[in-house]
C-alpha cells in the first residue's frame, strides 16, 4: 500500500545536503542556552577528580578564581555552583553563614568573572552531617523548619552576589518562603529558577560522590516518585504560582514527557537538568568505545531543545565551550 501523499510528498527531499537539512533544522543549541554545574570544596589542595565522572574534578576554593576566569574565557555563560563543605553539621548551618563556603564562593566567582551569570544551588545535602536536604525532626526532614534556614541561605546567596538563587531540595512552599525572604532583604530583583520538578532518581548517584554527600538512605519523603507525571505538571504549576522565574524538569533524558507538558503548560523559561548519570552513562559508553561522544551529546542536547527547554544544565558546557557542539 502505498501513502495517498506519495509520490507528491517525498521528506527525503530536505534530506538531500547539509545544507538543505540546516536549513529545515526546527531546534538548536546555543552557549547562551548552557549551565555548568561546579562543585567547590574548600580546605582542598589540588583540583579532585571525581572517579564515577570522568572529566570533572572538584576546585579547590583556593583555586576557584583562577577556574572560574578559564569557564569565563572559555565562553561558558553561567554556572551553578556547589559547595563540598568541610564544616557540616545537624542543620547545614555554614550555607547560611554570611562567610561560609556558598556565600564565599559566590563572592569569588562575581569578583573573578563579573559578566559570569552564576547562580547558586539552594540546599542543604552537601552542608549536613546526615546529608539530607534540610532539618531532621522525628526522624523526618521538617518542612516548615527547613524553610525558615532556606530563607536565611537564600539572602546570604543574594547578598553575596548571586544572579539567581535555585533551590533544589523540594519543600513545599519553598519558593514563597524564599521569594518573601529576597524582597523583604531589598533583593526584589533577584530571580528564583525553582528545581520545579525533581524526581527521587537513581541517576543522581555519580552527584553523591562529586558533592561529597554523606546520606544514608534516599530522598523519596520529599522529592517526587519518577512515575508520576501528573504531579510533576502539580508541581511545577505550584512554582510558578508562588513566584519563581524559571521552572526546571530534572533529571533529563528519562523525563522527556514531563518537559513536553511542562512546557505546554507554562510560559515561564524552562530549564532541564542531564544529571550526573547521565553524564555517566555517555562518558563510560564513549571510553569503552560503545558510543560517539560529540555526537551523543549532541542528540541528546538537541532532543531536551525540541522537548521544550530553553536552558540545559549539563557537564558538558565546558566541553562544548572549547571545542564548539
Ligand atoms: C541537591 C542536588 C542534587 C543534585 C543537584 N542538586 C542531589 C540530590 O538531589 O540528591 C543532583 C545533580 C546531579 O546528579 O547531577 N539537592
């Protein structure tokens, strides 16, 4: 059987050339669409790779000015960044400490690289000696606790000269209470990209390492079970609601389906997070000869565009930088 369309429509005929397919290309990838996450840990002398990520590795706090001007130069736009504490205890207090390590390393990042968009990851995991994301309470992580420390951290980053704070630790109501918190501080201009919607995934599990997380367990009593997709719509919608500036799907490449919706149903600048297992999965595929390293990152990179993304947070920004997509 033949299509009715054929032998009128023929699609292989944009196909033809290079040129012609660039022509017709609907999605593209851009540097200014790219975020690259960096871990900082301070008290440490040389940069540390990070085994389970080939190609990352740590900065030194010490070093952390030198870094951020090579990311700068290189072309990489905006950064997120986390903090590797050496300071943790029961609440994460050193992140909402006016010289702890997120306000100082957001201080040195703006002063080295001032045009540098650099956003700040809102947490606690990588500040608590239990590494969970915020105050234990009867053996649960307390909501409403939580936030009032969010809001402090929250400032601290704002104060310290942070483009946008982004809290990724899935409280409820957090960006309300960190939206009150930055206006009454007199940061009314200082925008929130929410982790809207963050699943409870496995694929964090190169993260652990990189970031130096003690946790023991998992973090499924706040962020969301990876096979809702409803909720995930709930959530994001929620975000938005309460204030924030930019909505984010995270992880990436599992969660297409949620970006598409989420994308349908807000108007707000989406972002998606490819995960440090996903990361993974490329690097460790590539090393063992399996996959096309540039040409898998490009796909996927491409794909997360055609599903709705404005903005990629990926490992792969500095890369991309220095050797074009
Ligand atoms: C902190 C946070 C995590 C990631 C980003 N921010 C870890 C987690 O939620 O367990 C994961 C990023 C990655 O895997 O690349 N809450």
């Amino acid at each position: 059987m033949t299509s009715p369309l054929f032998p009128i429509a023929r699609p292989r005929r944009l196909r033809r050339t290079a040129a012609l397919r660039a022509l017709v290309r609907e999605s593209t990838v851009r540097m200014e669409d790219l975020i690259y996450p960096i871990f900082v840990e301070e008290g440490l002398e040389a940069p540390a790779p990070v085994e389970s990520m080939p190609g990352v590795s740590r900065i030194p706090e010490q070093q952390l000015s030198r870094h951020i001007k090579a990311i700068a130069d290189a072309g990489v736009r905006a950064v997120m960044m986390f903090g590797v504490s050496r300071h943790k205890d029961a609440t994460g207090s050193d992140s909402f400490s006016p010289d702890g390590l997120m306000a100082r390393m957001i201080r040195t990042a703006k002063d080295a690289a001032p045009e540098l968009v650099v956003m700040s990851d809102n947490c606690f995991c990588e500040y608590t000696d239990h590494g969970h994301c915020g105050v234990i309470h009867d053996g649960h992580v307390h909501n409403d606790m939580t936030l009032e420390n969010l809001a402090r951290q929250a400032v601290v980053a704002a104060r310290a000269g942070a483009d946008v704070v982004a809290p990724s630790g899935m409280m409820d109501g957090q960006i309300s209470a960190i939206r009150a918190a930055l206006d009454q501080a007199g940061y009314d201009q200082t925008p929130i990209m929410a982790y809207s919607t963050k699943f409870a995934s496995a694929f964090y599990g190169p993260f652990r390492e990189a970031a130096g997380s003690s946790l023991k367990g998992d973090r499924k009593a706040y962020q969301m079970d990876p096979l809702n997709g409803r909720e995930a719509l709930r959530e994001s919608l929620a975000d938005e609601a309460e204030g924030a500036d930019f909505l984010m799907v995270k992880p990436g490449l599992p969660y297409l389906d949620v970006l598409a919706r989420v994308r349908a149903a807000s108007n707000l600048p989406l972002a998606v997070y490819q995960v440090s297992g996903e990361y993974a999965m490329i690097k460790f595929a590539a090393q063992a000869g399996a996959l096309d390293e540039k040409l898998v990152v490009r796909e996927t990179l491409g794909a997360f565009k055609r599903a709705g993304a404005d903005l990629i947070l990926t490992y792969f920004a500095m890369d991309i930088a220095r050797e074009g997509f």
